[in-house]
C-alpha cells in the first residue's frame, strides 16, 4: 500500500479483480450452454420445410464462443501511471493523459469506479478501480493520488 503523504515516483498498474472471475466463468458458462443447445438442433425444424444440419450446430457454437469473447472484453480495462502520466484502457475507449491536465482523483461514495476530474470540468472514468474490489481499489486510488500530488510539487 501507498502512503497518500509520501509522494511517490514508480510507476503503477492495476486491473479490476472481481469482474475478472466474474466474466471468466461467465464466459465459460455461455460456451457450454451455447454448445449444450447445439447438440438439439437436429432433425426437423417443426414446419417439416427445413432440417438442421452439423452446420447450424457449430453455428451455433460460434455464436456461443462470440458471446464469451463479447463478456470477457468487461476484463479489458487497466490503468498504468507514473510520475509524467496516466494511461486508462476502459470497456471501450483509451485516454493518456499528463497529470498537469488532471484536477483530481475521485472515488465518491456511491461511485462504482474511480473518477479523474480534469481541469476542464470534464471526468474521465476509470473502470480498472472498481468499487467491487473494496480494499484494492482504494489502494490504486491512493497510488494515483500519491502520483498527482508528486507530479505537482
């Protein structure tokens, strides 16, 4: 853990825990429902015009294997700082900022993630410190914080 009051100068990286175990096993799941399925798709299709066919069994475990890889990209996000900048990796979207553009590191409350406030009045979520991960992620806000106060002094 970081101490707030000593400024820090090594870089930090962090990436949400419990989302992670969450998604995987998330993913895993809908591969094996989606492949479950597939195996009743044979025969006819009920109107007696159609019938499945191997094809429409590993489409449909394509489409499984697609849903999982659409899940596991909630296990995508990451933060990376150091003394000159921020890098966020978010669900969707990147930002690199220089700490002179950030006004604050936030966490409220209610918040389900860290927040940059920037000095434009604009915020930048930060989804690799969730508020899911309790004692984690207010150990990377603490780092950023320690980061933003090194690079202003």
């Amino acid at each position: 853990m970081v101490d707030v009051t000593t400024p820090t100068r090594e870089a930090v990286a962090y990436r949400p825990r419990r989302i992670r175990w969450v998604a995987g096993i998330s993913a895993a799941a809908v591969v094996i429902l989606f492949t479950a399925l597939s195996f009743g798709l044979h025969g006819s299709t009920g109107d007696g015009l159609g019938q499945f066919e191997r094809g429409d069994q590993g489409a449909m475990i394509g489409l499984g294997v697609l849903a999982a890889l659409g899940i596991l990209a909630f296990t995508r996000p990451r933060v990376q700082a150091d003394a000159d900048h921020v890098q966020i990796r978010n669900v969707v979207g990147n930002f690199d900022l220089p700490w002179s553009a950030v006004r604050a590191v936030r966490f409220d409350r209610n918040s389900a993630w860290a927040m940059l406030e920037l000095h434009d009045d604009e915020t930048v979520p930060v989804h690799a410190l969730q508020a899911a991960d309790k004692e984690y992620a207010v150990e990377g806000v603490r780092s950023l914080r320690a980061l933003h106060s090194a690079s202003s002094s």
